[in-house]
C-alpha cells in the first residue's frame, strides 16, 4: 500500500486548488505535486508554514497558466525555474522540475527535466525529496525518504560530499534539520563530508550563513546540533573564539520553560564572547540587521554585573540604564551561566520585575538647566547627568519640589 497524506485542509484549501487546477489546464492532469518541506511536515505532524509546488511546466508556461486564471504571478527566481503564484494573498513557490548542469559550491546552472526522479536526486536530504499528488499519495524517489522523515535520520540524497561540493550552504542545512527534525546519533557519513568540507563554509555569502544560523537556533532544542557543530569544528569557521557552549546549553535551558520564547538572537549572544566591539564586528562581518548588531552588543555589556540577589531598587536602576530589552537579555545571559540555566525563582522574579516596571521620564531638559542660571554649552550637560544620578540614586524620586532645589543647588556649584 503506498504511503499517503490523506486530504488535509491546506491541500484541499481553495487558494490551494485554484493554483492547481491553472496549472494543470495548461500541463494536464499530474503535471504539478507538492514537494519538500510541506509533505515532510505533513507526513510527521509538523505545521505547515510553506507550500511549496514542483511541476513539468516551464517557468514561461506557468506564469502563464497563472495569468490566464486571473492570479498574480511573480518571476522570484525565473532563471532557476521558480515563479510564485499569489492566491488569496498566499504565496506558493512553483519550481519546474530540473536537474543541474555545473555548480561551483555557491550557485547551479540549472536545466529543466519533466523526470521527478531526477529532480529528486539534485535535492539535499532525503526527507526534503518527498512529493505528494492532489489525492495527496506520496512519491518517494529515493526510497528512503517517508522512513527517514519518520525517524528523523537526515541524510544526503545520494553522495553526501557530493551534494555539498554542490552548495557548501548544505553543511550548515544539514545541522539546521538535525536541530529541528533529528532523532537519535547523527548520520556518520554525513558528519564526516560536513567537517571535511568545512573550509568552504568561507566562500558563502554573510547573508546566506547568517539566515541558515539564526534558523537553526530558532529550533526548540539546537543543543544537538550546536554540539555537533563544535565536534566538526564547523561552529568554529562561523563564530569568533572562546565559543560559550556552557552558556548557549544555559539559555536552551532557561527556554525550555514555556514562559519564554526561543530567541535566535539571544542564543547567539550567548554563545559569544563578552565583548562589545567583538560583537560589532561578528555582526558587521555577518551582515546582521542595524537592529541585531545593536542588541547583540546591548546583551554583552559587562557593567553593571547583573546579580540574583539584586534588590528591587537596584533592579529598577539597572532597568533604567540599560533599557528593558536589555536589561532582559542581560539577564537571561546571567541566569543561564549560573547552574546551567537551572530553575531560579530568584532570576525568574527578577525579569518579571524589570518587565513590569514603567521606566520613568528624567524630569528636566536642557532648557531648564539654563533658565537656572547655567549659560549654554557643556555645563548643561554636566548638570543634567548630575541632576540624573542624583534622580536615579534616589529611586526615581517624584517629588518635583526636591527635584528643582537638585537642580537649583548643582546650577549653583557650578563655576562658570
């Protein structure tokens, strides 16, 4: 009896069949399946994020025989046979079966084939290389493939150091789904072609190591594979030395408890060194986001040190240098170094308090430090911080009256 998904409802969905039936009006019956990562989810009970489609048609006669049903058709990536049809404003990738004709590691000059077979063998792993028809039967060329899934063995179609002398990208892919769908050891041959082919992960492009790394972090557990990655010194080619794995294991721990989420981000400032201006640099060096790099290098400041024992006013005043986000980070930095992220109701009432707490507004401007006598320039600055540590070691006082003699009496200390 061959394996089937059976009618689930995003395959029987009305956005889903109108891209099916364009397709098939101008290819016929079968000329388009499901493929990869969404009869891979399927057949193992994963959520379906993606749906993305293989077909015999060109990318020109899909665009259109998408055109011709009224759906938005867009040429993503024409010349590696990908169009991307829209349908209800949901996005399906359509992939016209191919083959390759040279790679160099970093990119493919493709062919277009109509055999699913040998599409099939130009695929990473052998879970990947599974396709379903609309009835939603499996077709799995390799033969491994539906058994693979369901034990959660990631292996390379055919010769493992074959397929990443095709695209190095696959040896960090390969640790990225042993994170996220793999059971048991790891596959031995596939070990073995990752770590002799590590120096290649250098000719990839920042972005493309800087999105397979951060998905692979966002796994519910990556310890595995982050594991696995340092035995093969491949984590090494990626991330500055000394790598934290003591502190990265800490923080998967402290995210095992379901009041946080996994945070990427986080897990990677913590397998990073405390060093600011080191992590500037990680983050320029893998094309991070303004916004990555800057909380990168926010987590790993090293001042204030962060305590369990931190009273609540201590806590308030650390909240109000650093910022919430911060503080937060920080924190959980902190706590997952400590006993290897164990359950501390101590760091746990810690963050509930700095997320709970309204950072107040310093009362005063620079504008009221000169209506209190203080000619412009860079004693009003002075002022103003020497009013806000005042301000801030007072825990945020709000009497207004003893905030103005402050501010007053400092005005006055100074010599102008």
């Amino acid at each position: 009896m061959s394996e089937t998904l059976g009618q689930p409802a995003w395959m029987s969905a009305a956005n889903t069949t109108a891209v099916f039936e364009a397709l098939e009006a101008a290819g016929g019956a079968d000329c388009a399946r499901f493929v990869g990562g969404c009869v891979r989810n399927a057949l193992i009970g994963k959520s379906i994020d993606d749906i993305d489609i293989a077909t015999r048609l060109s990318p020109d006669a899909v665009i259109q025989a998408l055109k011709a049903a009224s759906l938005k058709a867009v040429p993503t990536g024409v010349a590696h046979g990908t169009v991307t049809a829209v349908a209800s404003g949901k996005p399906f990738e359509i992939t016209t079966l191919r083959r390759d004709v040279s790679t160099d590691g970093r990119r493919a000059v493709v062919a277009f084939t109509d055999d699913w077979a040998e599409d099939a063998q130009r695929r990473d792993f052998t879970l990947n290389s599974l396709y379903a028809r609309r009835d939603g039967s499996i077709y799995d060329p390799t033969g491994h493939g539906v058994a693979d899934a369901r034990a959660g063995r990631i292996v390379f179609v055919g010769q493992a150091d074959q397929r990443i002398a095709e695209d190095c990208l696959r040896i960090l892919r390969f640790f990225r789904f042993f994170a996220w769908y793999g059971k048991g050891p790891a596959d031995p041959t596939a070990l073995a072609a990752c770590a002799a082919a590590k120096g290649q992960i250098a000719t990839l492009s920042a972005e493309r190591v800087s999105k397979e790394l951060l998905k692979l972090l966002a796994a519910d557990d990556p310890r595995g594979a982050v594991g696995l990655m340092a035995t093969t010194c491949v984590l090494a080619e990626i991330l500055p030395a000394p790598i934290d794995l003591e502190r990265f294991a800490g923080m998967a721990a402290i995210e095992d408890d379901q009041l946080f989420e996994n945070e990427p981000l986080l897990r990677l400032a913590a397998l990073l060194p405390d060093d600011q201006v080191g992590a500037a640099q990680f983050a320029e060096r893998l094309r991070l986001s303004n916004a990555e790099r800057d909380r990168l290098v926010a987590a790993l400041a090293q001042t204030p040190p962060l305590k369990s024992w931190m009273s609540p006013r201590e806590i308030r005043r650390a909240v109000y240098r650093a910022g919430a986000q911060a503080f937060r980070d920080r924190a959980k930095l902190a706590w997952a170094r400590v006993a290897g992220g164990a359950a501390t109701p101590q760091w746990r009432g810690m963050i509930a308090l700095g997320e709970g707490w309204v950072r107040p507004t310093f009362p005063f401007t620079g504008e009221d430090v000169i209506a209190a006598g203080v000619p412009k320039g860079p004693l009003v600055g002075q002022v103003l911080r020497e009013v806000e540590d005042w301000w801030v070691d007072h825990d945020f006082i709000d009497d207004k009256l003893s905030a103005v003699e402050k501010l007053k009496s400092v005005a006055q200390g100074m010599a102008f």
